[in-house]
C-alpha cells in the first residue's frame, strides 16, 4: 500500500503539472481572442464612423449642386421671359416698319410734291430698321447665353447624377461593412476555441462618369477595378 500510495502521488503531480500547462495555454489564447476582437470592434466604429463623414459631405455636396441646378433654371427662365418681352417688341417694330412702308408708298402714288413727307418717312423708317437691327443682335446675343445656361444645367444634372451614384455607392458599401462585421462577431462568439479568419481588405470606389448606352440605359464608370 505504501508503494501504490507513491506512485498515485507521482502520477497526480504529473497531473497538476500538465494542467498548469493547459491552463497557461488557455489563458494566454483567450487574452490573444480578446485583444482581437477588441481591435475589430475598434475598427469597426472607425470604419462607421468615417463613412458616415463622408455620407455628410456628400449629402451637402448634393444639396450645393441641387440648389445651384434651380438658380440656374431660375435664370433661364428669366431669360426666356426677356426672350418674349423682345420678341414682343420686335413684333410690334416690324409691324410699324409695315404701316410706315405702306404709308410710305400711299404717299408716293398720291403725290409728287410731297417729298418732305416722303423723306421723313424714309428716315423713319431707316431708324426703325437701326433699331430693328439692335433688337435681332440682342436676341442673338441672349440666344447665346441661353445656349450657355442650357450646358451648365446640363452639367450640373451630370453632377447630380454622380453624386448619387456616390451616395449609392457608399451606401452599399457601408452595408456590406455592417453585415461582414455581424458575421465576424457570431462566427467568432460561436466557435472560440477553433480557426480565426481574418477578411480581405476594404474594396472602395466612386463614380466618376455616367454616360449613356446606345440602347438609352445608364452607363457608369467606377475609379476601382474594371
């Protein structure tokens, strides 16, 4: 019995030592787990954090664009407003130009003698024209700043478009952070003491362009990958 006592002795010391070991082992994995999951989560609230910035700055972005689009149409539709005002005018001078051109004419086939008249006329007649001329380089020259106000609104809604896009963009991409983040935690709450997976690195991108297919659909150009 004293013997058998010895050897029971000897075999639980070497039982206590191999626990010791597994315990050391164990509690230096669990901080390593807890460091880990620590700095995702760290990560993680960065990640958040900075994309809601940029979400904010674009949403700004957006509105800028938006309300320079409506000024800009605002001023169109002033200038078109000018536009009928003139032609307007240019109406009515044409149809005096024609009154005085018939008068004009009675006069000459009612009389000779009356060349003053005639020449008054003439000379009315050629102020009319001078002014008829100054009116038609106005409506060329508000023409061309329709023309130029018809492009920036076309570039504004370009804009507008992209940083839609963007905002879509960006979106999606905070979405797939979220759920890749949620996937990582319960993988990682549900098999503690297995493999660790650590995910790739974060694929970003924006629209740069946005054009239009021959078949009438949207076409966008991303600045990532093809």
């Amino acid at each position: 019995m004293h013997l058998v006592t010895k050897i029971l002795i000897v075999f639980a010391a070497l039982f206590a030592v191999l626990l010791a070991a597994l315990a050391i082992s164990f509690s230096y994995n669990a901080q390593r787990l807890r460091e880990s999951i620590d700095a995702e989560r760290a990560d993680k609230t960065a990640a958040v954090a900075a994309l809601n910035e940029a979400q904010t700055a674009w949403q700004k972005e957006i509105a800028n664009a938006k309300q320079a689009s409506e000024q800009a149409v605002a001023r169109v539709n002033a200038m078109q407003n000018d536009y009928s005002t003139i032609q307007n005018e240019r109406s009515q001078l044409q149809a005096k130009v024609r009154t005085t051109e018939l008068e004009r004419d009675a006069y000459q086939n009612e009389s000779k003698g009356k060349d003053a008249r005639l020449d008054t006329l003439t000379k009315l007649t050629a102020s009319l024209n001078e002014e008829n001329a100054k009116l038609r380089s106005e409506f060329l020259r508000l023409s061309r700043e329709g023309t130029e106000k018809d492009v920036r609104l076309a570039d504004l809604e370009s804009q507008n478009l992209v940083a839609i896009q963007n905002q879509r963009s960006l979106q999606e991409q905070m979405a797939d952070m979220v759920a890749a983040a949620n996937k990582a935690s319960a993988s990682t709450s549900n098999t503690r003491g297995g493999t660790e997976y650590t995910a790739g690195p974060l694929v970003t991108a924006k629209v740069t362009k946005i054009t239009k297919a021959p078949s009438g659909e949207d076409l966008a150009t991303i600045s990532a990958g093809s």
